[in-house]
C-alpha cells in the first residue's frame, strides 16, 4: 500500500505558503509586518506627539507594492519605488514625523527591502541601459531618504554617513551580482539557470533559518552605528557565519568547521576592540547571529550524519563557544571568572545545544519517513508497471504465437494427406506471425514512451468498438476452434472496461486452443445487464490429456483476475455442466468511468 501523506502541521503549511508567494515575497510580507508592529507601538508610547508615526504607515505600504510589482514589471516598478522614497522623505520632513533606523539610518526595514528586490528584478530582467538608469535613479532615491530624513531633526555625523554609504554599497551590490548572473544570455543561459535553482532550492530549504539571521544581523547592524567602526569587525564575522550556515546544507560537517574558526576569531579578537555586553549583542560573550548561525549548522549536521558521527565537531563548536564565554561575558574588562555566571551561561548553552540536536534528529527521521515513503511509491509503480507488461505480453502476443503453433500442428497433420490445406496454414501462420510482430512493436513503443501524448500504457491497444474488435478476434480463429458469439453492447462502453474485456475473451480463447482438447466449438457472449458487463467464453471440449505445446505457465488465470479486481468485478473460471470449460466475468461499468 502506498504511504499515508505526511500529517499538514504548522511548520509543513507555513513552507507550502512560502513556496506558493515565493521566498522575496514572503521576506517583504515579513519586513511589512516587523514595521507595522514597530510603528504601532511607537504610535501609542508616551514619547513625542501621538499618533504621529503612523504617518510612515502609507510609504511603507506604497514601497510594499512596488516591491511585489517589481516581479512583472521591473523597469516601471523601479522608477514608482524611487519616487516613492523620495515623497515619502518629503512627506516626513513637512510632518516632523520621526523615522527609526534599520540597516540604513532613518529607511525602515521595509523600504530597505522592497528596495533590494527592485534592484534585482531590474538588474535581471531589463535592458543594460534602462537598468542602469533605474537603478542609478534607485540610488539617487535612497541617498536623498538617507540625507533628507536628518532635516530638521538635527545633522547626520561622519561616522553614520561613511557607515551609511558602506552599507548601502554592500545592498546594492548583494542583488546585483546573483541578477546579472541569472540573466538570460542565449546559449549561457542554462548552466545560469541550472545555479539559479540550486540558489532557490537552498534558500527554500533554508528560509526559517535566514529568517532569523535576518532579524540577528539587523540588530547588529543597528548597534554598529553606537559603536562607529569598532564593531565592524565582528559584524564582518557575524556576516561570514550566517553565510557558512546558509550554505552548511551541502557540507554541513566543514561548515560546522569554518564556522568554529570564525567564532573563535570574533571571540579573540572582540577584548581588543573593547566591546562587552553593555554595547554590543553578545548574550554570553558571543554575538547573537553567531548563536543562531551555531544552531542552525548543528541542525544541519545531526539532520544529515545523526548524533553519532557528528559529537566530535560538536565538541570542538562547544569548546570555542565556551572560551568566547570566558573572555567576553564580563560586562567588566578581564575574564570572566564568576562560577554562577559560568553556570548560568553553561546551562543555557547546554539548552540551546540540545534544542539544536532534537531538532536535527527529528527532521533526520521525516527525512527517512519521506524517503521511504518515496520509495515506496516508485516500488508499488514499478510493480503496478511489470504487471501491466506481463498481463499484456500474456494476453496479446501468447494469443497470437499460440495460434501460430495450432496451425502449425494442424499444417503438420494434414500436409501428407492434403497438401492445399497445410499451404493454407501457412499463410495463416504467416498472418498470425505478423499480427504478434505488430503486437511486440506496439508494447516497445508503449515501454519507450514513443506514444501519443495524452495516451496511457498500452493504450494504443485498447478498444474504441469493443464490438468490432471480438468480432475481428473471432474471425481470426487463431486459437484453431470454430467459435461463435451473441453481442448486446452500447457504444459508450467505458474505455477500460471494453479494453480489459477484449484481452479477457483473447486469454479464455487462446485457452481455449491450448487446453481444450477434441473441441469442436466455442461461444463467447459480451452483455450489459444491471449496470455491468458480462461476459462468458464456454467450449465442449474436455481435459487435456497431455502438455500443450510450448507448455504453460500457469500465468493466463492469474492475469485474468488482476484485470477484473482491477475494476472491482468478479471472475469465475471452471468445468462447466457439459463437460467443457467456462469462463464468466462481471465489470462494473461504473468502476471503469471512475478509473479512466
């Protein structure tokens, strides 16, 4: 049986969401809505005028839109966003209203961005000059909100402005690079295309991680700006480690390595740069993406080697943490020596750790449920597949080598006393010998896929007029016994019905030549009654006293039942009251209408 579908909890339907919007999409929605709860609660405190901050409420939405109208429309969506900022900056000058600071000063984070994804739709999608132009104007737009929102609520400093330029360089150039390189140029375009969607697919599998990288390096960047340059180092750290687990996925057990090595260099070299607790974020003398960097690369880890072969770079992560404890915990200079605090921290840490390890085991085992699941299902197809060959390659091309080999005995028999009628089965044999060449070409084609699109296995042997298709097996007679027929069939037989009915009366006949020994008539009936189709091969032959020619494998009743449960009927099969051999069957109309 195939496996149940994972149960939709909340982390599998927050991924489907994300999936459907597109991950752009969904990191704006998030910015929008860190910037509506900021703005509210803003609003409502008792500092400066109430209300007044919601006036950075229709900017924020405005570029929001430009944002997500940037995907269709790239070059006209950059020009909007650009005036967009600039309004908006006037209209904050005018009202007084107090901007916040996020990555640039006084652009929140929403506008940060919607600017981003309007660089890189308009780098990747227009033309070289026109996006140089709205972009160049995207620029121009960004450096007069920067400037512009300092008026009248005192003088931008050196150092916030060179910090501002640098980090609006680093933003300007993080989408540019990725958009030029998946820009379509002819012939180059797929190995591009092929690093795009490995791209897309790292950051899908990625994206609650890089969420809370996100907000870490935010506020990193925010507390930069009170420190000027001194932190820029360990921001630059901070950086590098969430780009290690961003990417810790493909070789998770060096990123866990790289990563080590770069929070034992913040760590060393923050007491030179006399920064603590009391100034920068370093809960427990490590800086918070760091910590959120750690967890999420020993997720990855346990998740794709498991516990056992992943504590011993676990430990070298573990020792490096708790000598960055030792030397940046104390809020004072020197080492931090407390036994209380270094309990604390190890407590907390030791929490953090194994949150990190249940969490990687546990997407470790729906990693192995989802694979077997997959499994599975391949196997149960690959199954259902190898009986549908071997049901066909018994029902249609034994049909016709078995009628080759009746001709032949009969040819043999009669080629001393009558000579005209041994030449006549031999064309006859020569008929049924190509009929069993068409057939065998048919089932290579089905298995190579050269079929018509729209077509299912094997259909291009299925019936239209299950009628005229008997008609024309009876006629044949290759099974060697005059057989007669009585026919009351609609035309709108439902397609498998009227397929799998034709290859059972084709078995039961081609049995019929093989076992029915001394028979000297058939009679097949094909009718609709009471909602299903019956149908009937009976012979007046007996028991076949020795081994039919070619011998049997026994597969030709076992076929005929996994058609008939198939579409949910019923098969009997069995000497009759006369002394020959019966075969009846029942197919539900219904249960074929439903299957097709």
């Amino acid at each position: 049986m195939p496996a149940a579908p994972p149960p939709k909890t909340l982390s599998t339907r927050a991924a489907a969401l994300v999936r459907r919007i597109g991950v752009p999409s969904a990191v704006l929605y998030a910015a929008l809505l860190f910037d509506v709860i900021y703005t509210t609660q803003a609003a409502l405190d008792d500092h400066g005028p109430p209300l007044v901050d919601f006036g950075l409420l229709p900017g924020i939405f405005a570029m929001v839109a430009c944002g997500l109208w940037a995907q269709k429309r790239a070059a006209v969506a950059g020009v909007v966003g650009g005036g967009v900022l600039v309004l908006s900056t006037l209209f904050i000058h005018l009202l007084r209203i107090p901007p916040y600071s996020s990555v640039l000063p006084k652009v929140t984070i929403t506008e940060v961005v919607a600017g981003v994804l309007m660089v890189y739709y308009v780098a990747r999608r227009a033309q070289a000059g026109v996006a140089f132009c709205v972009i160049g104007f995207l620029v121009f737009s960004g450096l007069v909100a920067v400037f512009g929102r300092y008026a009248g609520v005192g003088e931008i400093d050196g150092g916030t402005g060179t910090q501002a330029l640098l980090f609006g360089l680093l933003l300007l150039v993080g989408p540019l690079v990725p958009a030029i390189a998946a820009r379509d140029r002819g012939p180059r375009a797929g190995p591009r295309t092929r690093l795009l969607r490995r791209v897309n697919e790292l950051s899908m599998g990625q994206w609650p991680l890089m969420g809370l990288l996100a907000f870490a390096l935010l506020f990193e960047f925010g507390y930069t700006y009170s420190n000027t340059a001194r932190g820029f180092p360990i921001l630059f750290c901070s950086i590098l480690a969430a780009v290690i687990a961003v990417l810790s996925p493909r070789r998770p057990a060096d990123a866990l390595l790289g990563l080590a090595g770069v929070v034992l260099l913040s760590a060393v070299i923050m007491p030179f740069l006399q920064l603590r607790s009391f100034d920068y974020p370093v809960p427990g003398g490590i800086p918070a993406t760091q910590i959120v960097a750690g967890m999420g690369v020993v997720v990855n880890l346990t998740r794709a080697r498991g516990l056992s072969q992943s504590w011993a770079r676990v430990a070298v992560l573990s020792s490096v943490v708790a000598l960055g404890a030792i030397l940046n915990s104390d809020a004072r200079d020197g080492l931090q020596t407390d036994p209380q605090t270094l309990s604390l921290i190890a407590f907390a840490a030791t929490l953090m750790l194994g949150i990190s390890i249940a969490v990687g085991l546990m997407l470790r085992s729906r990693d192995s449920e989802r694979t077997q699941a997959v499994q599975s299902a391949v196997s149960d197809a690959q199954t259902a597949e190898r009986m549908a060959l071997a049901r066909e390659l018994h029902d249609v091309v034994a049909h016709h080598v078995t009628g080759i080999v009746v001709q032949a005995q009969a040819a043999r028999m009669m080629a001393e006393k009558r000579p005209e009628i041994a030449v006549e089965a031999m064309a006859r044999i020569e008929n049924a010998g190509v009929e069993a060449l068409a057939a065998m070409r048919r089932l290579v084609r089905s298995m190579r896929g050269d079929a018509p699109a729209g077509m299912s296995e094997f259909s291009e042997q299925a019936t239209t007029d299950l009628g005229a298709d008997l008609r024309k097996l009876v006629k044949s007679a290759n099974h060697g016994v005059p057989t007669s027929m009585h026919l009351d069939l609609p035309p709108d037989l439902p397609h498998e019905v009227g397929r799998s009915a034709l290859r059972l009366v084709q078995e039961s006949l081609t049995n019929v030549g093989k076992h029915a020994a001394d028979a000297t008539e058939a009679f097949v009936v094909a009718e609709v009654a009471g909602g299903e189709l019956h149908l009937r091969v009976t012979d007046n032959g007996r028991a076949t006293a020795h081994r039919p020619a070619g011998g049997s494998g026994g597969y030709g009743l076992v076929g005929m039942r996994e058609r008939v449960a198939l579409l949910k009927g019923r098969l009997t099969a069995g000497r009759g009251p006369d002394g020959g051999w019966r075969v009846e069957a029942w197919l539900p109309l219904a249960a074929g209408e439903g299957d097709e």
